[in-house]
C-alpha cells in the first residue's frame, strides 16, 4: 500500500490535472510555453478559481464582524478554510495556523514579535520573556537563505544588541547537520533556516536539526515555502516552533500566507501589527488582544483568497503529496541528469539526484553566459524559467556568481516540458557560440 501511494502520474493523469488548469489549457492548445517555474508562483486550477468567484459571488460578508447570517456563513468558510491547511500540514488544531499576506509576512511576524518582545511592550504579553534578545545572544541562520529569511533576522539583530551568526554554505550550495552542530550552542536563541532551499533544492534535516536546537534551548524557525507545496510535510513531526508558506506557490491565490506556530509559542508571542479586530478589550490608554491565532490578524483579512487557498489544499490532498512528490522527483532526476550530461553548465546544489536531497527545481550557470542572456533565449523558445539571483544574494555570492537560471516542476509539468528546458540550454550555448564538446 504504501509503495502504491508513492506511485507517479501517470501521463495520462498528468494531462487530467492539466485540463483542470485554465493556463495550461490555453498554451496546450496554441503549442505555447513550457511552464518551468512553478517554484517563484504556481498556476492554479479552476477549482481554486471557481471556489474564490463563487464565494465573492454568494458569500462575501464581513468575517468575524457583526451578528447576521451572512456574516455567519463567510466566516464558516473562511474558518474551514483555516482548518483545511492545519489539517494539511499537520498541526493539532486551527488556531495554530496564522493568516499572514505572504511567506515573507510570516517570517516577519515572528521576528518583528520578537522585536516587541525585547522592548518595554514584551511586558504586555505575558511569556514573551522567552522571546527577548539582547547583547550575547545568537540568532543563527544559514548563507543559503531566501532574503525573506535573512532580512528580518538582520533587522531584530540591530534592534536587540543580539548577534546574527550563518552557517557558509559549502562548495555546491548545501550545508550540513555538522555544520549546524558546530555553529550551535547556549547562546543561540533562534535558529531559522530553509526547509528546501529556492535555489539547490536541497532538503534540509529538518527533524534533526530540531533536535539540536532544541538541546541548546534555541526556538526554531522553519521557512518552508519550498517544501509544503512539493512534498509532505508534518510540522507535529518535524517538531518545528514556527513555520512560514505562501498560498501562491502552492496552487492557491496571491495575497495570503501561513504562520504556523506551536501553541505555547503563538501565545506567547507579541503582535507586531495591531489594530482593529484582533482585540478584546481598548481602552484609550491600552489594549487587551485575543488568543492566537486572531491576536496576529488585525484588520480586514483576504478573505476570499482564504477560502480558495482551501479549495487548493483539497486539490493538493486528492491529488496526494505523495505521489506528487513521486512524479516531481522523477521530473527532477530527469532535469538533473539532463543538466550533468552538459559541459560547460554548473549545476547548484547535489549532484546526481537523490530525492532525499533535492526536491522541485535545478538551478545552472552556464559557462561565458551571463543568466539574462540565457533567460533571453530560452524565453524566445517558449521556455519560462526564472533568472536572476531567486533573493539569494548572498547564496550566489559564496558561488561566485550573480546570478544563475533555474527551472522547476509541479503536478502538472511534464517530461517533453523539461526536455524543452535541456534542448533550449543547448541551443542558448550554441547560439552565443559557447558550446563545449564533450
Ligand atoms: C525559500 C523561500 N522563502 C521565502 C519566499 C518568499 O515568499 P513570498 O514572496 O510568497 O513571501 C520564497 C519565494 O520565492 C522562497 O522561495
């Protein structure tokens, strides 16, 4: 059984989750683009459409304001669709699930928190000691992350007097269980990395690195944008603190991101952002806030874009992410493979294609060529890839280079899309005469 739910697509399934895709649909039947970039923001089907349209169409009201049925009603969707996404990535319960505008507003909700938390408001909060930072502290992150998991940690750092410590990234772009031991210790309060890396693809421990933070008393912090929309995830499991994913990249709409949190930590931690509706009691001098989730969510929220990332969590889990992680790592090991027949292009991160390493994309420099030129190219060949430095400056810089292009798959990408992908690199060496025999 369960090697039958780790099973792929098969291409005729493949081409069923297309036919649900309006995008894919129209470039199927134009002979358009190959779609190989899933990974900055994925297409959704019309099931995610339909649901938004018919929620705006029946039941948009004022959620969590005022007394009538319709409010009633919309707010029943936009709380199911809450319990959806704790149900699919394994929290206990809704509350631990926290609507943020994107990845990135997740992440800053915790550090910009723990900024309150190490100022006179942290007395507010009652816990929030837990959170407070000042000189001799440590947050550690790693040289491979996302700016949206750098920025922040950056910023809290100049705030509190702490010191923001990175584990180097090694010669392809990975980092190491060791190297996070060696970087480790009492003085590390927050430990927040990349669960998969937007630029290798590399699958970090998380499990274990847990553990290690854990034996140091540091709280963690998981940026997982790149792993919920590809593989399972099961943060109860990973024994993660906090965790940040964005609806866009995971089939669902723009605007609305995720914050998980455990429990005792959401409860402890400071808002950032205040306002109307997250609070109980406002006086002219202070204010008290709900519990969490809906301390952390003052103001009007995307409601109707809640309640269709739901509608993509039911496509994701009928689909099953097993078997989607099954079809992308075959998808995968076929790009890879593609890629280190190639002389003359550097693949970032593991080489040769393990799925327990690298999951969702590959990412190239190709010798001679700068990554504009090359995206030029593969653009005329209607491949869509993205180039640039992915917010991984620093990422790039270790490497040696600015920038690098990169290709990644979903659902619904097929094998002749990736093989588009490879055919177009070969031609881009060939037309800027930087092609190297074998
Ligand atoms: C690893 C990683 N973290 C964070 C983000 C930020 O996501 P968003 O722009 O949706 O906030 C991205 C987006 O590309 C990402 O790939």
């Amino acid at each position: 059984m369960e090697n039958m739910s780790r099973e792929p697509f098969s291409p005729a399934e493949v081409a069923g989750f297309r036919a649900d895709f309006p995008y894919f649909v129209t470039q199927d039947r134009e002979g358009g683009a190959a779609y190989l970039d899933s990974v900055a923001t994925s297409h959704r089907p019309k099931q995610v459409l339909d649901t938004e349209r018919y929620f705006l169409e029946n039941l948009n009201a004022a959620v969590h304001r005022g007394t009538s049925g319709a409010v009633g009603a919309a707010t029943e969707a936009f709380e199911g669709a809450r319990a959806k996404v704790a149900a699919f990535v394994d929290a206990s319960t809704p509350e631990q699930i926290v609507w943020t505008g994107n990845a990135t507003g997740a992440l800053n909700t915790v550090a910009m928190g723990m900024g309150e938390a190490s100022t006179a408001l942290g007395a507010l909060t009652e816990g929030s000691e837990r959170f407070a930072l000042g000189a001799g502290d440590e947050i550690l992150i790693t040289e491979a992350e996302h700016h949206a998991n750098l920025i922040p940690w950056q910023r809290l750092a100049l705030k509190t007097g702490a010191t923001l410590k990175y584990i180097p990234i090694r010669e392809d772009g990975t980092w190491t269980v060791d190297d996070a031991r060696e970087a480790l210790n009492e003085r590390t309060r927050v430990f927040a990395f990349g669960h998969v890396s937007n630029v290798t693809g590399y699958i970090a421990p998380v499990a274990e690195l847990v553990e290690l933070a854990r034996a140091v008393g540091a709280i963690t912090v998981l940026d997982a944008c790149q792993a919920v929309p590809h593989i399972p995830v099961n943060f109860e499991e990973l024994g993660v603190d906090f965790a940040a994913f964005s609806g866009h990249k995971m089939l669902g709409p723009n605007g609305i991101g995720v914050l998980y949190g455990r429990p005792e930590m959401l409860a402890a931690l400071p808002p950032s952002r205040t306002g109307g509706s997250a609070i109980t009691r406002v006086t002219m001098e202070r204010a008290e806030f709900m519990p969490p989730p809906l301390r952390f969510e003052p103001g009007t929220q995307p409601v109707s874009q809640i309640v269709a990332l739901g509608a993509a969590v039911d496509y994701l889990v009928a689909a099953d992410m097993q078997r989607i992680a099954a079809t992308e790592d075959l998808l995968v090991e076929h790009l890879v493979a593609g890629i280190e027949a190639m002389p003359g292009v550097r693949l970032l991160g593991p080489a040769s294609h393990s799925a327990a390493q690298r999951t969702s994309l590959a990412a190239v420099s190709v010798d001679g060529l700068h990554a504009h030129d090359v995206g030029q190219f593969l653009d005329q060949e209607g491949v869509v890839v993205r180039v640039g430095h992915h917010c991984a400056q620093p990422l790039h810089r270790a490497l040696g280079m600015a920038s690098s292009t990169r290709a990644s798959v979903h659902m619904t990408t097929t094998k002749d899309e990736v093989d588009r992908f490879l055919d177009a690199l070969r031609g881009a060496q060939r037309y800027f005469g930087v092609e190297v025999s074998a």
